[in-house]
C-alpha cells in the first residue's frame, strides 16, 4: 500500500516537473551601453551596471511552425505570381499602345502623302465600276483636296 502511495506520489511529481518544464522557461538577459553608445543585450555584460530583464520564453511548436512557414511560403507564391501576372499586363498594354502609336503614325504619314498628291496633281481621276476613269472638274477636285487635308487634320493630331 505504501509502495502504491509512494508510486502514485512520485508520478504526480513527475508529471507536475515535466508540465512546468514545458511551459515558459526563464532566463538572465541583460541590457547595457557599452562605451560608443550602443544599446546591447546580453546573457553576460561586458560592464555594470547592467539592467536585468525578465525575459519569458516558451518551447517552439514544430508543427504550428512549420505549418505557419508553409502558410507564409503560399502567401508570398501568390503574391508572387499576382506582380508576375501585373506586370505582364502592363508590358502588354505597353506594347499595345507602342503599336497603336505606330499604326498612327503611319495612317497620318499616309494621309499626309494622299495630300500632298491632291495638292501637287493637276488632274484628279475615279474609277467606276468598269475601271474606267472619271476625270474630276474643278468643284469636284477642290472638295477632294478638302477632305484630303480634313483627313490629314483628323489623323496627324
């Protein structure tokens, strides 16, 4: 019966000592300035006076751990790809504008060309619907050369 006691005694121990041993453990940590200024912390203080802190500290959990880096890794993957994902869009719509510049440019140098042709010839023509030509009078080439430069305006803003 008293070996039971005794038995059931020291395992309460042991159970207390393992559950104070797995919770917070405590240690010396201590702040000071050293010569040039700077603020240090330390186990063992090169000079006193040295400020003690209470300092509490707790075993990692590996688990939580791990699993809260994997959580951060996911995150930043995410992240990641979606600043990928940005800056393809954007190099897109970059390009889309250079070609759009571009397309502009020359629908204005042609525009200018179909002027200056309007303005430097003497005799303008049309085709049919045969493919023959059909000379333009004088009121028909002044309107034409008119919406040659409106053209001109419109696209070489």
């Amino acid at each position: 019966m008293v070996e039971k006691a005794m038995l059931r005694f020291s395992t309460t121990l042991l159970v207390a000592a393992l559950a104070l041993s797995a919770g917070t453990a405590g240690a010396d940590v201590y702040k000071f300035t050293d010569d040039k200024g700077n603020v240090l912390y330390t186990d063992k203080p090169a000079t006193l006076p040295a400020q003690r802190l209470n300092v509490q500290s707790q075993k990692t959990d590996v688990v939580e751990a791990q699993a809260r880096q994997k959580a951060e890794m996911e995150q930043l993957q995410n992240s990641n790809q979606t600043s990928q994902q940005s800056a393809a869009q954007q190099a897109d719509k970059k390009a889309a504008e250079q070609l759009s510049a571009k397309d502009k440019a020359e629908r204005c140098a042609k525009a200018r060309e179909r002027y200056d042709n309007y303005m430097n010839s003497q005799r303008l023509y049309q085709a049919d619907a045969n493919g023959e030509r059909h000379y333009l009078g004088d009121a028909e080439l002044t309107a034409a050369r008119t919406s040659a430069k409106v053209s001109m305006d419109e696209l070489c803003k």
